[in-house]
C-alpha cells in the first residue's frame, strides 16, 4: 500500500467505443476492495459524465471517489496531448483522499491510435472486444503495440460474432512480442482477476 507522503499509482484504460472498458472497472472494483487497495476513479467522457453517473449508481465506490473529466473534444486530447485536466484531477483526489493506492483513469471511447501520455499515468491498458472483428490485432495501431496490458473482452461472444478467438489472440501475442494479453469476459467476472494480479504485481508492487 501507498503511505504517507506516496502518491497513488495512476493507471488508464483506454479503448474503442463499446470495448468494455467502464464495464472491465465495474469487474474489478470488488475485487481490489478485497484486497484492501483504497481505489478512486476519473472517468472521460466528450461531453457529458454519463460513464461517472453509471460507477456512482454502481455503488462500489462512495460518489465523490468518481470524478468526470469532459473532453470536449477528440477523446485522446485529454490523455495525451495535453492531459492537464486529468492530471488536476487526480490530484485533487489525492488531497481528498489522502492514502490512496490507484486511480484508474478511463479514457473516452477512441480509436486504435489512443495513448496516454506518462505525465498522466503510470501504467495502461488497451481494451478491444471480439466483436470488433478478429483482425483488430492484425492492424496493430498504437494502443494495441504500446499498452502496457492488451484486454480482449468479451470473448465468450466469438462464436456468435464468426471471430476465431485462438487466431485473434495467437496475432495480438506474436505483434505485442511479449507484452501481457489477457481475456475476459467483465460481464461474467471472467479474467478480471488475472487484470488485477498483474496490477498488483506489475504496478503496485505486491
């Protein structure tokens, strides 16, 4: 755990529109309260807080742990160009919660060039689904070749939606040449422990 006078680790999750990226934070919530990591979230959204409003009904974290970031614009300005907006409110969280240990900052939907920049965070994730068709890997971009974990969500939707789910992430291991690929099915809580050990592992150093 973070102590005193540590800052929390600062975590994004990026991703498509539809990917499951509010959905994966939903999943492991219980289980990081689980294990005792004091969490806070910061959502993106282009001009609404409608992904905040959805975790805060939620009820896994007390309301004012979820603070809405408006983008106003492409969704990756915020996360990359100039992230001043995210960064301001990742501290304040910090001053409101002194002792946290993570804040996952999730970007609005973007396509496959979506970064974030490591003034913001550090440590992401790029979420696609199965849905989005098995190539996505195959067409690399930026989120799928530099994210420091890749999800693919949603894989119990493969055989209904023509994907071949060994072929999609036997191509997302070989362009990643090792990074960390993991599947999961958020909806059913399937994988999402396997997120949070390598967070655990990788991020908060347990």
């Amino acid at each position: 755990m973070t102590g005193v006078g540590k800052t929390a680790a600062r975590v994004g999750i990026g991703g498509p529109v539809g990917s499951g990226k509010t959905a994966l934070i939903e999943a492991i919530l219980p289980h990081l309260a689980a294990a005792g990591i004091d969490t806070a979230v910061i959502t993106n959204d282009l001009v609404t807080d409608e992904d905040a409003e959805r975790l805060r009904r939620g009820g896994q974290l007390p309301p004012e742990r979820v603070m809405a970031v408006q983008a106003g614009a492409c969704p990756h300005t915020v996360i990359r160009e100039d992230p001043t907006l995210n960064i301001a409110a990742a501290d304040r969280l910090e001053r409101d919660f002194p002792g946290l240990d993570l804040i996952l900052i999730e970007s609005g939907g973007d396509n496959l060039a979506s970064t974030f920049s490591p003034d913001l965070v550090d440590y992401w994730m790029f979420v696609i689904d199965v849905a989005g068709g098995d190539d996505i890997p195959r067409k690399k971009g930026p989120g799928i070749l530099q994210a420091d974990l890749l999800v693919i969500n949603k894989v119990d939707l493969a055989p209904h939606v023509g994907v071949d789910l060994p072929l999609m992430l036997g191509q997302a291991q070989t362009v990643r040449g090792g990074r960390p690929v993991i599947v999961t099915v958020c909806r059913r809580d399937q994988g999402v422990a396997d997120v949070l050990d390598l967070l655990r592992r990788e991020v908060l150093f347990q």
